[in-house]
C-alpha cells in the first residue's frame, strides 16, 4: 500500500524542545560554536560523500565536538537530558496495540530495556489495568548474544492464526533490514526457517511454506531509487538462488512489492504492486493455483487498499471515470473478478474534508475524516444488493487527532489513538458490530499542562489561499512580541501534520512559557489530494509561501517578532526549513535543519532520492530544473547573506535521505564564514535516533540551542 510505503519512505517527526532557566551567560548575540568555523578545514564533497569514509567522520567528529563544547556545556543539558529521558521512558505511556492471531502485540521500550522487547497478550487481559504481557523477543539480549546492534523494524504475520511471522530487523536503524522467521507458539526463532539476509525488500506470505518477496537478488534487480523491482516465490527450504521470478519491473520504476490481503470471509487475494514512482502504480492479481498475473483495472494513485467482503476498497488520489464519476477522494469498492462493473461509492468527500486513516474490520470500513483539520470517525457498511453503503458518524474532540493504530478483517473491533497537544494520548476500542466507542486506556499526564490551550488561526497565503494553523499557549500569555514560538510543519507527500502530544516539547518548551505553532501548509494531506498536489513540483513554493505567511501572522498578532521566533522541520520538513532559512533568513532567530534534503540539484543520485523525483521534479525536464536551481538551499548560500545561526543534524547510519546534504550544507556554511551547529548521530537510520537515550542527547541539544536564542535574552533583561 502506498501509505504504509510512504512512511517507510520519508518519515514525518515532532519538533523539539526549548527552555527558561536560569541564565549561564551573556546573550546580546547566540553564541558562536567555537572553535570558529575557520579553524577547522572543509573536506571537497567528494570525501564527504563517502559515508562511512575515515576523512568524512573525522570531519563529522570534529563538527559535533565543536558544537558540543557550546550546547552540551551548557549546565541545563543535564535537566533537559533527564527531563526528554524520563517522558521517553515514562511507565504509563501507551502501548498500543497490533491485532494479530486474535492476540494484541506490543513493541515496548523503556529503561530495562532500551532496544525494547516485543511482546504480546490477549484481549482481556489487555482490558485490564496492568495487562499480562509475555515477552516474546526481548532485543537487547538478542543484540548481546549475537553481537549485533538490532532495531526492530516490526514483524509480518501470517494470517489468520498469526503462528509464524516474519520479523523484520536492522542494524542501527537503516532501512535495509534482514527478515527471520519466528514462531508465536514457542516464542523463538525458527530453525531452518524462512532467514532473508540484508535488503531494502518487501515480503508477503502467500501460504506457510511459500513467500512473495522483493528485494536485492543481484546485479539488474533494483531501481534507480535502490529498491527492488523483481518479485519471486521463495519456498521453504529451498536457496534463494532458486526462487522463481513471477514479475519484473523495470529500472526506471520507484519499487515493485507484493501484498496478500485477507477478506472478513477468509478470502484471500495476492497483489503486485509496482509503482511506476511515488504516486503512481499498477496492480495485477497473482494466481498461485496458475502461476498467472492478471491486471487491474484501478487507477493509478491510490492512497488506500484494502479487502472486504470480497471487494478491494479504495482512497482515490485522482478523479476516476468507472461507470461513472468518481471524485479524487472518494472512497470506493471494487470487485477485483468481475471486469467492467462499475465501483459503487463510499464515501465523498466535501471541500473541507479528507481521509486520513482507513481500516478494514470484519464488521465494516472504518475511516478517520477532518474536516477543517478536526477530526471524525466514520463506520461504513453494505446495504444490500444495489452497492449502496450506509454510514455511521461519531464525533471526536476538538483540537485533536486520530490515528487508527489496528484493525483486522478477522475482527469486528479497532483500536484508535486519540491525543491533542496538551492532552494525553487515549487509546478506544471501536466496536464496528456494536457501533460504539469505548475508552479503554489513557496516558497520565507527562508534562504540566495546567494553564494552556490550544486555537486554531487562519491566514491568507501570498495567493490569497486560507492556512490554518494551530497555537499552543499559555493563557495568560501577552501579545507583546516576546512570547518565544517554536513553529513547525511538513508540506509534503501528502501527509497531514496533526495534533500530537509530543512530551519532550511539553516539558522542555511549555512548561517554561514557549509557545508551539503547527502549520497545515500545502504539500500536505490536511485538505486531501488537491492540497497535496498544489504542493508538489514548483507548486512546491505555495508551501514555503504558506509557512513564511505563518511566520509573518504571528509577529502581525504580536505573539513574537524575529528575535523570538524559531523553526524546526525534519526530513522534507527539513528541507522546507533550509528554503526557509535561505529565502527568508529575516524572519526567523533559530532554524533547526533535521535529517534534511538540502541539495535539490543532484537529490536525484542521492541515497533513494530519485524515488521522490515525483513529488520534487526531476533536473532532465527544464522548467522543473529551472525551479529546483532556484529554491534549492545548499547552492543558494550567499556570501552576503545574513544567516541565523542554523542546528544542522543527522545520521551515518540514514540510509533514505543519507547525511550527505547535511554534511554539504554545513561545509558550505564553513567555507562562506557562517557560524552552525551541527550534530550526526552515528546510529538512528532516518529516525536519527532509535532509542530513548539517543532521543534525549539530540532533544537536549535543541533545547540548549533554542533556549539560548530565543529566551536568554529576555532572561537577561530581567536580571
């Protein structure tokens, strides 16, 4: 499914920390992260391009030592250290649940055990209080007994009874991970069993002795992009070498990938899905009785697929004409055997709303619909014969999102996380047989939210198109321009970027007076497909266009002015935050650059870049170059320009994006004469960190970093 690839893909995080203490030093301007940026040498790209290359990590080891000497020196890194650390590894936060086998599943971190353990148990059980969890992988002890740096990267079951599952592992957190057999009966890995080696793959179990897998078979067998685009029967107990090719994509494709889905009914239907790029893509039936592919006729962006009552069911991404007119949006059932019959319609969605979440029960579709970026669940079912669906609407609260975190066809119950900015996160079990809603779990408080609220502001973009936003304040705040505003968003692929309770900012940014800010930009999922596609391509400036609107909003409100207003985005956040910092250095005190894009001219032969050219464009058609010269930050560094001073982090270990665009950037910086920071943690894969001490050190540092530029100087003042 595409969604489930996109977040594989390009991954969406929270923005970060910040802090009133007491002061440690004087702060007319932040201070330089000394040594200055001179006195250590800037390596040509060609050495910092080599990722694991000896001069490139003593050029990297040097650089966070540098920035380390100012941030981690300074004496609140400790409390902010112990502050992220505790929420991180808090004992009530939520453990949501994975259906599997008619048994919920669990990955669980904390401080017995830092790499986590995997772990499971029943429905009641669950219900309960203080649920009886049995371990079924812890992953310290495996990564001590093996000698391997594991990160969990979750497990694929078969389906219904969930005994055997394929577990998906990495080393450090990339996203290339080995796939291990592993039998839920007696909780131990399989011996002789199916054991996939390291790849960028995909796998789907097709029955228990057989899997569909894509991934690296050698020479020829992967895109441009560096997935793979052959798909093939693995057996058990027979090589890899041996394993029969049942469909080939091509080298100019983004990745081909199967999937089995299962019906409330038992049906099953096997797909390959190969996507011609990042939005677009085929699907053909595979017959394991024949050995035979049959294409599909669906269009070719889809945001969802599922199987219900033998019916594939569809968020479509475009206008479809199938019979009759379908509307981009639409949810949509589609009866994959019977060619020519027209899809009967779900749901449709209104000018204000979209889908984000859809799951299949075994009682109904469920979908997560906002409107106006607030947030409504929908329970759909069959009336009958004609095709025509009956809808059930439940209100959630305002303010808030809704994530549905599992549901499986051989359920009649969901479960959906439900959180704001300054509430705890909830966990209901949505019972689609009942139609009802219970509350079966909540987060205490993690950090002091007394005092707060959260509003949603509107403002008119350079076109004159409405962005909302949302503010997170305290309620005694003044409209003084001092208030310090950390401010965030994405604007991109479609993804929606809603209220989450994001614990290290509470307590190292709320609690002391900070104000959030969250922009729905365009780019994003918030008003469905039209939203994202106004964003995509050189339509790409509507969203920095909408961010920097924002930005001018809250200083127009007088919430802050230049002096107190920070930025923060990661991934392509992190790259709307380098457009940002280049085409509107003015308007921003700090700009935290995370795991970015930042090369916009050669993104396209970088790590799996060129499985974004879709969203971004590609240098080869010239208009799309011309705009990708003209927003692209690292080449349009300036002399002349007058720059905040930047937090620049990333990770070795970031096989998606990869650390090179940060490296460049910095360098670039370095040979202009521009102060930064910049921190590359050597494990983390995209995620940039993959446990909660590794969290906590990279949150402090942006804490230390945005206390210093945007409250030290009013602390001073008092003092």
């Amino acid at each position: 499914m595409r969604r489930l690839l996109l977040a594989m893909t390009l991954l969406v995080c929270s923005s970060l920390p910040v802090v009133t203490v007491p002061l440690m030093m004087p702060v007319t301007a932040l201070a330089a992260p000394g040594p200055s940026v001179a006195a250590l040498a800037v390596p040509p790209r060609a050495v910092l391009e080599q990722v694991e290359g000896q001069q490139a990590l003593d050029w990297v080891r040097a650089q966070n030592s540098r920035s380390a000497n100012v941030l981690q020196a300074d004496k609140r890194y400790q409390k902010f250290y112990d502050d992220v650390l505790s929420v991180e590894q808090a004992p009530g936060r939520l453990p949501l649940p994975d259906q599997a086998g008619g048994r919920l599943w669990n990955f669980w971190q904390d401080a017995a055990h830092p790499k986590g353990i995997w772990r499971v148990t029943t429905d009641a059980s669950f219900a309960q209080s203080a649920p009886d969890w049995k371990t079924a992988i812890d992953l310290d002890a495996l990564s001590k007994q093996e000698k391997r740096d594991w990160v969990f990267q979750g497990a694929d079951c078969l389906e219904p009874e969930a005994k055997r599952c394929l577990v998906a592992l990495s080393l450090s957190g990339e996203d290339a991970a080995f796939y291990r057999e592993f039998d839920t009966t007696t909780n131990s890995f399989v011996t002789d069993g199916f054991d996939l080696p390291r790849s960028k793959q995909r796998v789907a179990w097709l029955d228990l002795d057989t899997l569909l897998v894509s991934r690296d078979w050698g020479e020829g067998s992967l895109t441009r992009s560096g997935y793979p685009f052959s798909v093939r029967l693995v057996k058990r107990g027979q090589p890899l070498a041996a394993a029969k090719e049942i469909f080939r994509g091509e080298e100019g494709d983004m990745i081909v990938e199967p999937q089995v889905l299962h019906d409330e009914a038992g049906r099953k239907i096997a797909i390959i899905q190969r996507n011609l790029d990042f939005f677009r893509s085929e699907y053909r039936i595979y017959d394991p009785e024949t050995g035979k592919l049959r294409q599909i006729a669906l269009p070719q962006k889809i945001g969802f697929l599922g199987y219900y009552s033998g019916k594939l069911i569809l968020r479509l991404d475009q206008d479809w004409n199938a019979g009759r007119h379908f509307v981009r949006g639409s949810i949509v059932a589609v009866d994959p055997f019977a060619s020519g019959k027209t899809p009967s319609l779900v749901f449709t969605p209104k000018t204000s709303e979209t889908t984000t979440d859809i799951g299949v029960t075994s009682k109904g579709v469920i979908a997560v619909v906002y409107t106006d970026v607030q947030p409504s669940l929908r329970l759909y079912t069959p009336t009958g014969k004609d095709g025509s669906w009956h809808e059930a609407y439940f209100i959630l609260p305002r303010m808030s999102s809704a994530s549905l975190q599992s549901a499986s066809s051989s359920a009649s119950h969901a479960y959906l996380e439900v959180e704001g900015y300054i509430v705890p996160p909830e966990l209901w079990s949505f019972d689609a047989a009942a139609a009802k809603a219970l509350k079966v779990k909540t987060t205490p408080a993690l950090f002091d939210a007394k005092g707060l609220r959260t509003e949603q502001f509107w403002v008119k973009s350079s076109d004159g198109v409405n962005i909302p936003y949302f503010v997170t304040h305290r309620r005694d705040w003044k409209m003084n321009d001092h208030n310090p505003v950390l401010f965030t968003a994405y604007g991109g692929f479609d993804l929606s970027y809603l209220p989450t309770y994001y614990a290290d900012i509470g307590k190292t940014w709320l609690e002391r007076g900070g104000v959030y800010v969250v922009g729905n930009i365009r780019g994003g999922g918030e008003y469905g497909p039209a939203w994202h596609e106004a964003g995509m391509k050189s339509g790409r400036q509507h969203a920095y266009d909408d961010f920097a609107a924002i930005g001018r909003d809250l200083a127009a409100r007088h919430i802050a002015d230049k002096d107190h207003l920070g930025i923060r985005g990661r991934s392509n956040g992190g790259l709307l935050m380098g457009v940002e910092f280049t085409q509107h250095p003015e308007l921003w005190k700090a700009v935290i650059i995370g795991v970015p894009l930042l090369d916009m001219e050669n993104f396209e032969t970088m790590a799996a870049g060129a499985s974004w050219a879709a969203e971004y464009g590609h240098m080869a058609i010239p208009s799309e170059r011309a705009f990708l010269q003209k927003i692209s930050p690292l080449q349009n560094l300036k002399k002349d320009g007058t720059y905040p001073v930047p937090f620049i982090f990333t990770s070795t270990k970031d096989d998606r994006v990869g650390p090179v665009h940060a490296r460049l950037f910095a360098a670039r910086l370095a040979e202009l004469g521009k102060d930064f920071y910049y921190y590359e943690d050597t494990e983390g894969g995209h995620a940039g960190t993959v446990n909660a001490r590794e969290i906590a050190h990279e949150r402090a540092l942006e804490a230390v970093y945005l206390s210093q530029s945007l409250m030290d100087q009013d602390a001073a003042m008092t003092h």
